[in-house]
C-alpha cells in the first residue's frame, strides 16, 4: 500500500515548497485536487497537470489519483481530465459527490447515480483508469456504505469501485457499521482515505470533528488488517483536514504518517 498526501489542506503552498515538505514527511506520492478551487481548476489540466508531476517527481514523489468534482461525463472538462490523467499515468480518479435530498429520495437519487455512472464507466474503460464514489458522513448519498454498495452493483471495480473512508464510516457506523460497510465492499474497495473523527458537545448540538489519527473512533489496526487480508494495493491517502493553522496541520501530519507507517509495520 502507498501512503499518499492529500493536497487540499496545502493549497496556500507554492508547488515547489510543497512537493518538499510531501517527501521531507516521508509520503511516496500525492493526491492531487483538479477541481474548482483546487490546486489545478479543471481548464487548466493539460496546461498544469504535466508541470506539477515534473515537479513532484523531482521530489520522488508519484500521483496515483486525482481528486476531481466529476459527477458526469457530460460536465466540462470530465473527458480531458480523465485522458490526461491516464496520458501521465494517473490510474485513480475520485468523483465529485451527489448532495441527499432528504426524506424520500434516496431510491430515486441512486438510480440517478447510477446513470451518471454509466457514462463514466464508458470514459473509466476508454482511458484505462479507476473511478472512486467516496464515502462521505452527512447529507450525502454516497454517506453509508450499503448504499454505496447499492450504487456499484453491475459496474466493474477496475472501472469503478468504493472509495472507502473508514473515519466516515465510523462517524456514520460507529460501533460495527464500518466493520460491515468494510464486509458489504470489499470487492470493490479500490482506494483508502486516511482521517480519524471524534464527537464533540457544543451549544448546538453534538458535531463531528476531525482529530489526529488514533485519538478518534476508527480501529485502525482492525482496518488495515481487514484490507491487507482482501489483498487491497491502491493508494491510501493521508487527509490532514484540520481547522489549525499550516504551522500545527504540518505537526500533527508528521505524527498521522508516523502513526500510519507504525500500523502497516506490524501487517
């Protein structure tokens, strides 16, 4: 499994400085954002993509996957963001999300889903790469993973699989719903991201918040036992989504990655 920096958190960065500080913290490759707001807006692909890999090879640092707000073929720029990536030799592509409509609409949304998928899949097989649903807590249809699992029946993982996150899931399944969520897709899981919750009293209520790794809910041990024995190699990437300054996410993203290498050491 290849540990990798998901870069949203580093956007104030210049590219330069942050390949440095990626392979100083001893990540072998990086998750990069091609969306809107991200590090390289989706007009702005073919220009940037191939100069920012230049970059971060200089710093022996690989970029398996992208991270895109993709959630139809027929969007701009989803064609060429999917050729360019397989041109350079991206295999991973993560999707864009679909927002919960509330009561009522599930059904109706994950055929939706699925439709949206569809062409997709078709654009996943022509260009040669993966396409990920990531499992995101909230008000948002890939949130649980059985349906998820509901969404990805038919398609083919190498084309489109589970992008699971097993800090989600916890926050949705805290007990054993990540644990089955892990059972329901684990023939499909083709990419990991890496980021632990906790839950936190407020005024308004009881809220989620990310915390360093091994101080929240998620069994990580347990995690990674489970994907080394379903034979899992994609890429796993670090999220250090912290609401801290750049100085403190740099400090608690050395501790997750020590944290991490210590968990896939003893594998």
């Amino acid at each position: 499994m290849k540990i990798i920096l998901f870069s949203k958190m580093f956007q104030q960065m210049p590219i330069e400085e942050f390949a440095s500080l990626a392979s100083n913290m001893g990540f072998e490759g990086i998750d990069l954002t091609v969306r809107p707001g991200g590090h390289i807006e989706p007009k702005d692909i073919s220009e940037k993509l191939p100069k920012f890999l230049e970059i971060f090879k200089q710093m022996n640092l690989s970029v398996p996957m992208i991270t895109t707000a993709i959630t139809s073929a027929d969007e701009p720029y989803a064609e060429e963001t999917f050729s360019r990536a397989s041109e350079l030799g991206i295999k991973y592509i993560k999707l864009g999300y679909w927002r919960y409509k509330g009561f009522g609409n599930i059904r109706r949304q994950i055929k939706e889903v699925r439709e949206n998928l569809k062409k997709i899949e078709k654009l996943c097989e022509n260009y040669g790469v993966t396409a990920g649903l990531h499992i995101h807590s909230g008000m948002f249809v890939t949130a649980e993973p059985a349906v998820v699992d509901l969404i990805l029946d038919g398609f083919e993982p190498k084309h489109i699989g589970a992008y699971i996150d097993p800090g989600h899931m916890a926050v949705e399944g805290g007990l054993a719903g990540w644990l089955m969520g892990m059972d329901m897709l684990c023939d499909k899981i083709v990419m990991v991201a890496v980021k632990d919750f906790g839950w936190f009293k407020t005024d308004q209520g009881w809220v989620a918040r990310t915390v360093p790794l091994g101080d929240g809910l998620v069994p990580w041990e347990s995690v990674f036992k489970i994907l080394k024995d379903i034979g899992f190699n994609g890429p796993v990437s670090l999220h250090s989504e912290y609401h801290e300054s750049i100085e403190r996410i740099i400090e608690i993203t050395r501790r997750d990655v020590s944290f991490l290498r210590g968990i896939l050491s003893k594998l």
